[in-house]
C-alpha cells in the first residue's frame, strides 16, 4: 500500500487488506520526501506517515523467525522488491516495531544507501502476541539488540545467507519438500508456538584419559528434505567462520574437533532417534576456505568414535564456493574427499 497524506487516499484500500494500527503525525511532502536526512540508528523524532498492514505484520513475522536479518534476505522471503522492502522496513523501524542494531554501524559509509540489518524490537514482539499468540521467553528484545555485538550478528548473517539459498534452492523442485526446524523435532512442535528455546542441542557422554564427561552442541540450523519418493533426509548445519580453533592439546578448550567429536558420539549413542526421531542425519559445515576445510577433514578422520558413521558424517563446503551455486546442487566433500549431493 502506498501512504499518501490526508484525507483518505482516492482509491480505498479495502478493509480486509488493511488494518489500521496506528496513525503518526501528518508530515508535508518535502519531509516525507527528507528520508535521507533520518536517523539511521536511532528513530525520528518526527517519523513518517505510517498505517500498519497485513503486510507489514508479514515482515515483523519474518525477523522474528531469523533473529538478525539483512534487508535484502527480508524482500527474498516476503517476494517483494528491495525498494519497497526497504520502505516498509524505514517505516516500521521509526515506528518503533523493528531494529536496526548499532553494532553494525561502522559497517556503512557516510553517505549512500546500504542493506541494513533488522531485528525484532519490544512494539514487535507485542504485535505478534497479539496476533498469532507467540510467547517470547525474553521479551527484552531491544536491551538484546543493543547488545548484541558484531561477530554475533555477523555469524547470525551467514545462518540466514544459507536459509535464503537454501529455499530458494528447494522452490527449483517441484518434487522437493523443505521442512523447518518447527516441523523437525515432534517434542518441540507439541510447545504451543515457543520461541527462543534450543530444542536441537545435543549432549554426549565423551572418554578422555579414562574419565568420563558429558559435552554439549548446539547447532546453527537444522532442516529437512522430503524428496516425492524418497525418505526424509536429516541436516544439522554449522557456520564455521574461523573464529574457533580447529584443534586444540586441551580437550577442555572450545575447539571444531570437539564439536565433530560430539557430533560422533551423539549418534553412536542414536540421541537423535530419542530425542528428534530421526533415524539419521548429516552435518553441514560451511567454512572459510579450502585450507581451513581440509585441516577439519584432516582432524576429523584422526577421531575414532566406536558405533559412529565417522568421517562420513560430515558434509563440507565453503562460503564462496557454496554462493556461486546452490546448496541443493553443490557437490559437498565428506571427511574423506568423496563428492556428495543433497538429495
């Protein structure tokens, strides 16, 4: 719906595609006009004419579901153009629904446009309480927005980078079904419309110098892939941005290898059967470069977990190599260096 100022427009929108939420001060054309001259970070003191929309609550929905996303993911999944995604977006931010976090602030130059990253604000989370009765285990979604810090809402980006591809992959077969996270895990779907919970960790019992110790993961992303004729495939994904060390002499200390060794474990003891009912799944890991991937491969093969799949469990890639095609027709590399596809 286009805004235009008072009085009403000369072609009605009808009742049932608009709603009106809330109606900021009348602004003349020269202000609403003035974008560039708003606040980036922080919200107008006088914002913009603004009527909330089915639409709009549509792309409050959105951000909810990913957390941290960047405006050109949000016009992917909405099916709108980047231009009036991002009109919606300004508007919905001023008017107090929407964040843009300031960590990524030094991402921007002085001048030009660029694509911002959104995430929930506290108006939003009570928007969708009201209409889809979604309940927020923290509902402090602003205080956590200001402090969330740029490698978080880095890594969080690239979850989402691989979400977007990933559907978009899926909607080229018309024998292919992407299934959720929500539709993943039976326990997790019997939780009336819960967020912010990890219903997909993983804790497993690990033997080190003839001691025992339970260790938990908690993976990036889970979805499955329901071919026409074929059983449902079962994916965990991790973001490896090379932060992490990938080995390390201290078992104790966080490092990749012992991600992978949980990993092992966790499905030599069928944990997945208990907990999601899958009878499998495979692990993603999508990382920096070839080098980094073939030290991983490298580490995984030297761990020897009895009753696991090994190093055949994991499924590797890149992020550019991953970008210039698809998630659903790259030929991914296992622990050992075969080539593998999806479906």
């Amino acid at each position: 719906m286009q805004d235009r100022p008072r009085p009403a427009p000369a072609q009605p929108v009808p009742a049932a595609a608009e709603r009106v939420v809330v109606e900021l001060p009348y602004m003349d054309v020269a202000a609403v006009g003035a974008q560039a001259r708003r606040p980036r970070f922080r919200r107008a003191a006088e914002p913009p004419p603004f009527r909330l929309t089915d639409d709009d609550v549509e792309i409050v929905r959105v951000i909810a579901r990913h957390r941290l996303i960047r405006s050109t993911h949000i016009a992917a999944l909405v099916g709108r153009s980047l231009d009036r995604t991002n009109d919606r977006l300004m508007r919905l931010f001023h008017a107090g629904y929407i964040d843009r976090p300031r960590a990524q602030l030094d991402r921007f130059p002085s001048s030009g446009s660029a694509h911002y990253i959104y995430a929930l604000a506290d108006r939003g989370a009570r928007l969708l309480r009201e209409e889809d009765g979604v309940e927020f285990r923290n509902a402090e979604w602003s205080r956590k927005n200001r402090e969330a810090g740029r490698p978080f809402i880095e890594h969080q980006i690239e979850i989402v980078d691989f979400q977007v591809a990933l559907q978009r992959a899926v909607a080229q077969h018309s024998d292919l079904r992407l299934i959720p996270a929500e539709e993943m895990n039976t326990a997790a779907s019997r939780r009336p419309k819960a967020t912010g919970r990890m219903p997909f960790a993983l804790r497993a019992k690990l033997f080190h110098r003839g001691k025992a110790g339970e260790t938990g993961v908690v993976p990036d992303l889970v979805f499955g892939l329901q071919p026409a004729k074929a059983e449902r495939r079962n994916f965990i994904v991790e973001i490896d941005r090379g932060t992490m060390p990938v080995r390390r002499s201290d078992p104790e200390q966080t490092s990749f290898e012992g991600k992978m060794r949980v990993y092992l474990a966790a499905h030599a003891a069928k944990l997945h059967v208990r907990q999601f009912g899958w009878p499998s799944f495979r692990v993603l890991t999508i990382t920096t470069d070839r080098r980094r991937m073939r030290t991983m491969q490298t580490a995984l093969r030297q761990l020897h977990v009895p009753r696991s799949p090994g190093p055949a469990l994991f499924l590797f890639a890149t992020f550019a190599e991953l970008r210039a095609t698809t998630p659903i027709d790259y030929e991914w590399l296992d622990g050992t260096g075969r080539h593998v596809v999806l479906i």
